[in-house]
C-alpha cells in the first residue's frame, strides 16, 4: 500500500475517531460532520489506491465516489448512505438551518449514522 492510500486512511480513522468523541459529548452536529469527513477521506484513499494522481479537491461524496470508480462496485444501500451524509457537511459548515437540523440528529440517529460510517469505511478498506 501507497503512503498517499495510508495518508487518506489515517485521517478517516481519525475522523471516525472525533466522531466517536463527539458522540461521547452530545455534539451531534459535529458527529454528522465529522462521518462525513469519516467516508470523504476513506473514498480518497481508494482513489489513490486506482490512480496516482491527486484526490480532487471536493468534498462532494457521489463526486469523489464517481472519480475513484467506487461508484461502480457500490451497492444501494452505500449510494443512499452517501446522499444521507451529503449534506450533513454543507449544513455543519454552513449552519443556516442548524436548528432543524440538530432537532433531526438524536442520540440514536447519530449512533446509527456512526455503526453505519464504520460498515462502509471497513467496506471500502477491504478493497484496497
């Protein structure tokens, strides 16, 4: 493996990490974010691991999974877990529904978006 594929990987662990600890305090928010950034950074090290260029510099998940070629082997259930967390980046950047948003992420959402975020980020390393 590639120091760019461990690069990309170590981040997303760390993300998956702070998610975790985000949980832990009740800042659900930021649990949504920082999955987002959790499965962002895993879909970059695949693309590292097909191509030797640069991951484009997006944090659009469909995008960067259609750049890889993950989009081609992703089931279903993956492609709607990427439209789920898509704009829990945009509205933890920029919060101008913050409130409606916070009211749809309970413990329990969030906890179901973390065992999610792990399931793919496993998925997707399994592949490399």
């Amino acid at each position: 493996m590639n120091e760019k594929v461990k690069y990309w990987i170590e981040l997303s662990d760390y993300d998956f990490e702070t998610a975790e600890a985000m949980l832990a305090s009740g800042r659900y928010l930021y649990v949504g974010f920082m999955c987002h950034q959790t499965i962002e950074k895993i879909i970059k090290s695949y693309f590292c691991f097909k191509s030797d260029e640069v991951p484009p510099f997006s944090h659009n998940l469909s995008y960067l999974a259609e750049k890889s070629g993950l989009n081609d082997i992703l089931t279903d259930e993956y492609r709607y877990f990427i439209n789920l967390l898509e704009p829990l980046n945009i509205e933890a950047r920029y919060p101008t529904h913050k409130e409606e948003l916070l009211k749809s992420l309970s413990k329990e959402r969030c906890e179901e978006i973390l065992v999610n975020t792990k399931k793919f980020q496993k998925w997707v390393k399994e592949r490399l």
